[in-house]
C-alpha cells in the first residue's frame, strides 16, 4: 500500500475515535442531566455501533498481511537505528571521538531522569558524537548507571580526561572535543532535532509505518539505553514466570502521592476502569477472554487494595514487593529503583495501556511498547495529557477541513493552519493556538492531522 493510504486509513480510524469522544460526552450529560431514557437507549446501541466501526477499522488495516508487514518493517527499522547508536558510541579511537557529556543529577524521578538521558543521546545522533554518561552518585543508585544496565559503550565511557565546553550556538562548536549539555529546559539555543523531530532520512518509512513516529524514534533511543545487565534481565524473567503474566492484559498506571495537586489532577480508580472495561468489551467481540486481567503500577500500594475490592471478577496483577518499594517514602533506593524499571517493563509488555501521560513513567512505557510492534501508536488511553517529550519543541497539527467558531471558546480553522496543540479535551475537541491568526481555543479535532517534524540528522552510511 501507498502512504497516502496508510495515512487515510489512519485518519478514518482517529476520525472514528472524536466522533465517539464527542458523542459520548454528549450522551452521557444528556443521560445523568435529565436522567433521560431515551439518550440512555441511544448511548448503548450507539457503543455497540463504535464498536463494530473500532472492529472494521483493525480488519482493514490489518488486511493482505499488512500487519505481518508492519511488523517486519518496524523490527528493520529498528535494528537499523540500534545499529546506528552502536556505532557512534563504539568508536575506533575513543580519545579522538567527539563527544556529548551528560550528568545524571538532575532531580527528578526515574522517568524524568532518562528522558533527560534520552535527550542527550538524541544530541549526540543528531551531531554524529559520542555519548558519555556520567552517573556516578545517582540518586537512585549510587554506583551510577551501569548498578543495572550495560554500559553505554564498551570502549569509551569516559571523557578521558577532555574538558567539555557548555553548549552553545552548534556551529561554534564543530571543532570541540566534548560538549556538555544542561537539562533539556534551559538549553539555548534550541535545535531543531530535539523530540519531537524524527530523523529526515528515515520519515518516508517511518510515517509509512507508525502512527506517531516521534514516539517510534524515542521509544528506539529508550531501549538502547536501558539495555539490561544480565542479573537485571534475570530477575525480569523471574518475576515474570512468578507473575505468570501473560496476555490479553491492560497496564494501568496510578500516578499519585507527590504528583497529584501539583502536576496532576487526582484519579479515581474508577476513571481507568472505565476504559479497561471499554478495551475488554470491544476484544470480547472478537474473542473469548477467560479472564479480565490487568497489570497495575502506583506509587500507592493501596491503590492494588482498593482495585482488588471493588473489581473482583477481575485478575489484577501486580508484585507487592515491588508495589510496596514504590511508596513515596522509598523513593530514590535501590529497591525503588528495581521496581520501577519492573513495573515499566511490564506495563510496556501490556497489550493496552491506561493511565496519565502526565506521568514519566506511562509515557516511558508507551515508549517502550513501540520498539515491539509495528504499530502500536493507538494502544493507550490517557486520562490527561496527550503524549510530549518534556521540554519538546512545538508541536504542530496541521488543519485539513474549515472551522467557523460556534462559540467564543472556539477559534476559527483554514485548511493548512498550523496549530500549536495544548491538549486534547477527550470530548471531540482539543485545545490550540492558531498560529496564523494568534488566537488560543477549542476547536473540532478532526479537523486537523498530526504534522510531523523532520530534522536533518546524519546519514550513517557506514552502517546504513
Ligand atoms: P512522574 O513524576 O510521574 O512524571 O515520573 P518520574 O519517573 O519522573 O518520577 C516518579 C517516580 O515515582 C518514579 O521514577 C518512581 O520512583 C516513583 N513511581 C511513580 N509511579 C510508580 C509506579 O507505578 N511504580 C513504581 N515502582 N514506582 C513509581
């Protein structure tokens, strides 16, 4: 299939997903408004209607082997950026190789931590260096880094001896043996390669392939850094046979204790249910499901307390170990450490995923989940933000059908605006600045498509 088909197709299936957002909210006020029968009727035959379209969509693009395709193409690409960043971290004379430094202190969680990590790697692709990761002294471990990955290079893992210089204008500093780079939010200038830019090189195929290819491109860069040691890849397995996870499982994460009424909004258990039993009805069409089952991450043990209570029929999985090192009180220690790279792990290998993107940790595993499929942009439900790279630069939707503002809430739509998206409003509209006209508000999101960013990155000939 051509691109413009797959890019088609893709839109029928987002343009299905607003109109049942917008319909929902709608029906739902109608019905607990005024308590009304008739909107409660209509609600139920339109779900299962959504749902026979949901079905369709997945048959369709799933048609004449194209998952099968997918899949092969995304373990290529794949391989080929793993290749890439083998390459510029193995150099042949580590005393020669221009470098990127990057100083794991700052302070912030796991998640946070090696996005920073994750920006500095992106840098040094995108300027053909070689990353030095200095981690000694982490908060969460103090003997760096390598207490539970591999190290980011075998030959050259230190900036032997080479005073870096800070980062500046990039054309200044071509000839500088080692570059240091601040936290993502006070980087100046702001290149153009940060996320959510992909590579220019590999965009043809990548918007071929993926549904939200910046996510693509991060997820491959996440992976390569948290290659396991092999006592950590043990202890995965371990806790997997112990778990006996196994699919179909949703992944939901509870974001709570410090983040809520600061960063985030607080959540019910109740509001990620909802959408867990959306995912199950929806596959029960199609198949049978022995048992319900989710994979559950909070930083609140008593989160796992509550959700087994008042959802018995379903298998909630979890290791209370793990839930019990993930306490506020026992952030930052080794414990905390194992299990939030556990429960990551895990939620990445969950065949949905529901939680707030406000989080790190689900926007780390949401990562994570598209280094394993070839299109796994469309399994997660957010319950807040849409997805971002903290300290991204903008991000840009690309408006395909007019828009007359019905209210003075709304703002005005021309095909080819670029708006500036703030969010997502899960109700058929999101929230942006209109970039021709400097107007902020809401407008219909199906009136606009994701516009991809590309920065022109290096070629890797050698390993291409
Ligand atoms: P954010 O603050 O949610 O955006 O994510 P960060 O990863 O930057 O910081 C939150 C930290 O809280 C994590 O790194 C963990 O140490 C801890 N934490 C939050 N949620 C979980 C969870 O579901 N499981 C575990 N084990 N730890 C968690």
């Amino acid at each position: 299939y051509s691109l413009a088909h797959e890019l088609q197709q893709r839109k029928v299936d987002r343009d299905i997903t607003e109109f049942w957002f917008y319909m929902n909210t709608k029906l739902e006020k109608l019905k607990t408004n005024g308590n009304n029968e008739a909107a409660k009727d209509i609600l139920k035959t339109a779900q299962d209607y959504q749902r026979t379209l949901r079905n369709d969509m997945q048959s369709l693009y799933d048609t004449d082997e194209m998952d099968k395709w997918r899949e092969k193409e995304g373990k290529e690409l794949g391989e080929l950026v793993q290749k890439r960043l083998h390459y510029i971290q193995n150099p042949k004379d580590c005393s020669k190789a221009k470098k990127i430094v990057c100083n794991l202190s700052k302070g912030c969680g796991y998640g946070c931590q090696l996005h920073h990590v994750t920006y500095c790697l992106i840098t040094a692709y995108a300027l053909e260096r070689t990353m030095v990761l200095e981690s000694k002294g982490w908060r969460y471990a103090a003997a760096g880094w390598e207490t539970v990955f591999l190290p980011l290079s075998d030959n050259c893992i230190d900036r032997q001896g080479q005073g870096a210089r800070h980062w500046s204008d990039p054309r200044n500093l071509v000839n500088e043996m080692a570059i240091e780079m601040p936290i993502i939010d006070s980087l100046h200038p702001r290149p153009d390669f940060l996320p959510l830019a992909i590579p220019e090189d590999l965009a043809p195929r990548l918007t071929k392939l993926h549904g939200n290819p910046s996510v693509w491109w991060i997820g491959q860069i996440v992976k390569y850094l948290t290659r396991p040691q092999p006592h950590l890849q043990k202890d995965i397995e371990s806790v997997n046979q112990r778990l006996k996870f196994s699919g179909p499982i949703v992944g939901v994460h509870v974001r709570r204790t410090d983040k809520v009424g600061t960063e985030a909004a607080f959540h019910g258990i109740d509001e990620y249910m909802k959408y867990v039993e959306e995912y199950f009805d929806l596959l029960e069409t199609k198949q049978k499901v022995e048992k319900r089952k989710i994979f559950l991450a909070s930083d609140d043990p008593s989160v796992a307390t509550e959700a087994r209570q008042k959802y018995p029929h379903y298998e909630i999985i979890n290791d209370p170990d793990i839930t019990q090192s993930a306490g506020l009180n026992k952030r930052y220690t080794d414990e905390s450490l194992r299990g939030i790279i556990l429960d990551i792990h895990f939620l990445s290998l969950c065949d949905h995923l529901v939680c707030t993107f406000s989080s790190q940790v689900c926007r780390v595993a949401y990562e994570m989940m598209q280094t394993m499929y070839g299109d796994a942009s469309s399994k997660f439900k957010s319950l807040d933000d849409i997805f971002y790279f903290g300290g991204q630069n903008a991000h840009n939707e690309k408006v395909v059908e007019r828009h007359v503002a019905q209210s003075n809430t709304e703002i005005d739509l021309e095909p080819g605006d670029l708006i500036g998206i703030a969010g997502n409003h899960w109700d058929g509209f999101s929230k942006g600045l209109n970039r021709r006209t400097g107007k902020t508000g809401l407008y219909p999101s199906y009136k606009t498509i994701d516009h991809v960013t590309t920065s022109k990155m290096p070629l890797y000939r050698q390993v291409s």
